[in-house]
C-alpha cells in the first residue's frame, strides 16, 4: 500500500515503520554484511553509513531497525534549533515554554557519551532571555572531544554573551571549526592557545583589533577565516605565522579601515563594504578576488591601478560596484598595470538610481586589454532607474566610433545579463566581435532587468557563487512583480527587454561570425507582448 508510511511504537518504545522500504532494506543487508566482512571478520558497520547521511535522512533510517537506532544514538552532530526542538512554526519559544526547551537540550547533553559527538550547532536565535549560566553549562558540557562547534544568539542581545575563551583553551584543544553569531569573544593575553582551529567564523562578534590579532597570533593551524559586521574592529592584521591561511572574507565591518595580510599562502580573498586600504603582502598565492564595494565609488578605475600591484597573479575576478560613477572615467585609457594569469572576469554594475547618469561601458575594454590570458568575461547590468533610451541606434556613430583594434586571442566565452539597448553597450559588443579572434560563444540575456541592490547582494554574496544558473534560479522569479512601469500597466522591464531585443536583432545578430554561437535569452511572456509593443 502506497503512501505515507505508518509509525508505531514497538518493544522498549522503539519507533517502527510498518511500511516495507525496498531501497533501505537493500541498505541494510548491505551494512550487515559491511559489519561482519566477507569472512566474517570485523568491518565496517551501520554507524559509517549512518554518519556519512544528512541528520534528518539518518533520523528516518533509524526508524527501519533496532541495530540502525543504536547506530543513530551515535550520530556525530548534534544540533539544536526551532526545528529540532519542535517549536511553533514561527520559530518563537513561547512564555512560559522555555524551561521546557531547556530540559530537552539538558536531557539530551546527558545522554552524550563516550565521545561520539564531533559537531555540535546550537542555533539558538530565538532565546531571548537565555542566561549565561546556562549556555556556559551547554558549552561545558559539549566542547570537550568535539571537532566543530557554533554557536548562534539572539541580534537584538543588548548584553552580548561573553563566550569562555577560557574554556575553549581548557578543553576545546580538539576544536578545529568555531562559528559564533551574535556574541562577546575576549581572548586574554598569553592566557589562550588555539593550536588545531582552521576555520573561524565571526559574525556580529564583539572583538576589538587588539583581541584579534591575540586570537589570530596563537592560532597557528587557522587555514580560513570570515568575518562578517564586526563593527569594533579597525584593523584587521594577519601575522606571517599563519602559514596555512589560504582564505580570507570580510564582510560590512563599519570601523574596518584597513586590512593588512602577512600570510604568505592567502589564496582567496572576499571583501565587502566601504573602500578600505588593503596591503595583502607578496600576495604571490594570491589567486581569487572578490570585492563589492559600498557606496559610491570608481571600483573598476582603482581595480585597473591597484589590482595588479595587490593581485599580480589573480585568476579568477568578481567586482561589484553601486552606483558605479563611469561618467568620471578619462576618455583617453591611461596605460596600467596587467593581469598577466587572469583568466576569469566578471563584473556587477548596480544603479546608476539617478536619471541623466551615463555609464561608460567602453571603459572596461582597459580590462580585457590588460588580461591577455583572460578566458571568460561576464558583464551584469542594472539600469533601472534611467531615462527611456531611443529605440533606434545610429549605426554611423557606431562606425565612427569603434576603439582601436586590439586582437584577444584568448577570449572564448562572453556573457552580458540585464542586456540593454544602449549606444555604448552595443559598441562593446561591437568590439568584442571584432577583435576576441577565438571566441566561441556569446550569450546576450535581458530577462534580468531593474533587479534591487539588496537582491544583487544576496545574489553575489550570500549565495556564494557568481554563477548565474544560481543567480537565475533563486531570483529570477522576481522579474514579475518589478515596480517601474512605463506603456499602461506593463512593467517597464518587459518594455526595456523588448528595446534590447530589438536592438539585438537590428545590429548585433548580422556582425556574429558563423564561428560563434550567439545564445538569446529573454522572458517567455514577452513573446506574447509584442504585438502590443510594435503598435
């Protein structure tokens, strides 16, 4: 019989699923005979399995058999949250509830045992008035053995908790990630020693510059750290012992004015906020750049001057830029460093928000004259704040003011997002088709128009990715309730694609080479809008 499969209770309580799981008991013969071997010796049992499935999945399996629940009572992450917890779908512990959510994490602290827990998560956001004593007496009984620990508290918290660095020196020497939100951490001079922690996670994290550089000085093993609104930090120092820090991601520290990295294998770097002084060192690792600058600012100008002193051997590159002031570039292109290895470049414009503002897209051909290697260029636009372009392109101007000839003999893939039918876009396009001899594709898409800065964030940042298969994905359902309208009722998204596609088909599609694969991506809907448009 089809369906849900029915839970009851069984011998000594244990919960049982009446229904016959095919694929688990597969599974299970399969882990049994794991456990005894082929020859019945020892080998590996239901607890590798169950370790290596997702908690809830493992959670399930324990409802199949008795040897995969003991399996499950030695799961090695133990996580407590509004979910796991069971509370109400608003995820808000209700008054006179939380002594009852106290006990449960009590209860279940008691009941490890023997070491077994190597990652603890204590997503506890929705506590507000949880005191101290009772997170010292959690983390007390966690840290020790443990390999992974977070530890999440209320943001509204006017008295931070203080985490016990103490602690974590005394018995946390097994720790190698920490994760703390919302929270005070006042290591003590010469009083701590983070010898195994690799991956630091700080996010609104109370911790001066002098404490930090303390943390960082005695953790010798730390391969990756992320800061993130730490907002009384105003220098962040990297010592040269760090010799195994490969990652580095700073995110809206509000004092932070300068970033200063001695390691010698930093490999990644993030950045995000305000335009700060950065003194990466060598930077001879360095291999991975990603920087979104907040607020205005000529991000593209100082990356062309400074980057390739900061960043010589940059491979792959993210820039985002709001309110990018393009208008104030020099028409005649000043010749500066190169990106001698870069192969990757993509670039975020967001705004101009102003009308009569200008953005002078033929500037980052500087870039791509700089990166003779460079592989892949991808260009997101955003103007959705702009006075109406003429739908009619001069071609004579196009022709008369084409830019030198500069042969990119290594440029294969060219994507532009939020395409728009302005003059200077379509002279770029102009050049690259002109002058990238090896390009193999280009994708021209206006589906993605008038998008907010807070979603190009999420998009850039939070996701973690610049690919825009994810970009599309997780926002691209928001091109619908758009709020610029122009023509009646019709956003004015729909109208400014329709104008680029125009534009597309009136200038572009003739000058792509039978050689390149031209890819047109726009809204399904505006198909059926056309009509309406042309009239």
């Amino acid at each position: 019989m089809g369906g849900r499969p029915h839970l009851g209770f069984g011998e000594a309580g244990v919960i049982r699923s009446s229904t016959a799981l095919g694929n688990l008991s597969v599974s299970l013969r399969i882990t049994t005979k794991m456990k005894t071997g082929p020859h019945g010796d020892a080998g590996f049992g239901e607890g590798v399995i169950i370790a290596l499935l997702p908690m809830q999945d493992a959670a399930r399996a324990a409802c199949a058999s008795l040897e995969l629940l003991q399996s499950w009572r030695h799961y090695p992450e133990l996580k407590f949250s509004a979910k796991t917890l069971a509370m109400d779908g608003q995820h808000n512990c209700i008054q006179g509830q939380m002594d009852s959510y106290i006990k449960r994490i009590d209860i279940a602290l008691q009941n490890c045992t023997g070491g077994w827990v190597k990652r603890f998560r204590f997503e506890l956001q929705f506590f507000h008035e949880l005191s101290a004593h009772h997170i010292n007496h959690w983390l007390d009984a966690a840290i020790p053995g443990i390999e992974e620990l977070t530890l999440e508290l209320p943001r509204d918290d006017k008295m931070k908790y203080k985490f016990p660095c103490k602690l974590l020196f005394e018995k946390g020497c097994s720790i190698q990630s920490l994760c703390l939100y919302s929270c005070a951490f006042h290591p003590d001079q010469g009083a701590c020693s983070f010898r195994n922690l690799k991956r630091v996670y700080f996010s609104l994290v109370h911790i001066t510059t002098e404490e930090l550089w303390i943390f960082l000085y005695n953790s010798l093993s730390l391969e990756h750290l992320e800061l993130g609104f730490c907002h009384k930090i105003a220098c962040l120092k990297i010592p040269c012992t760090l010799q195994l820090h490969n990652f580095l991601r700073v995110r809206r520290c509000n004092m932070l004015q300068i970033i200063v990295s001695d390691a010698p294998n930093l490999s990644t770097f993030h950045y995000e906020g305000p335009l700060i002084q950065l003194s990466l060192g060598d930077s001879l690792q360095l291999k991975h750049v990603n920087i979104s600058i907040y607020p205005w600012f000529n991000l593209f100008e100082y990356a062309r001057k400074q980057l390739p002193t900061v960043a010589p051997n940059v491979e792959t590159l993210f820039l985002m830029s709001a309110n990018e002031a393009g208008i104030f570039y020099p028409l005649i292109f000043q010749p500066h460093g190169r990106f001698l290895h870069l192969k990757y470049l993509e670039l975020v414009i967001v705004g101009p928000r102003n009308y009569g503002f200008g953005y002078q897209y033929t500037y980052l051909v500087t870039f791509l004259k700089a990166s003779p290697v460079l592989e892949t260029f991808i260009l997101h636009v955003e103007e959705s704040a702009k006075e109406p372009y003429p739908l009619v392109i001069n071609p004579k101007y196009l022709k008369n003011h084409l830019l030198p000839e500069h042969c990119h003999q290594s440029i294969k893939h060219v994507t532009v997002t939020g395409f728009c039918h302005t003059q200077e876009l379509v002279e770029l396009i102009f050049y690259i088709l002109e002058n990238a001899t090896s390009l193999q594709c280009l994708t021209l898409d206006n589906r993605i128009r008038g998008f907010e800065k807070d979603l190009v964030a999420c998009i850039t940042q939070d996701a973690g990715t610049c690919d825009y298969q994810e970009w599309w994905k997780n926002f691209g359902a928001k091109e619908t309730i758009l709020h610029f309208f122009r023509r009646e009722s019709y956003p004015k998204s729909y109208w400014d694609a329709y104008c680029s596609y125009v534009a597309i088909r009136k200038y572009i599609i003739g000058r792509v080479p039978s050689s390149v694969e031209l890819k047109i991506y726009q809204l399904c809907l505006l198909m059926k809008l056309y009509p309406v448009f042309q009239r």
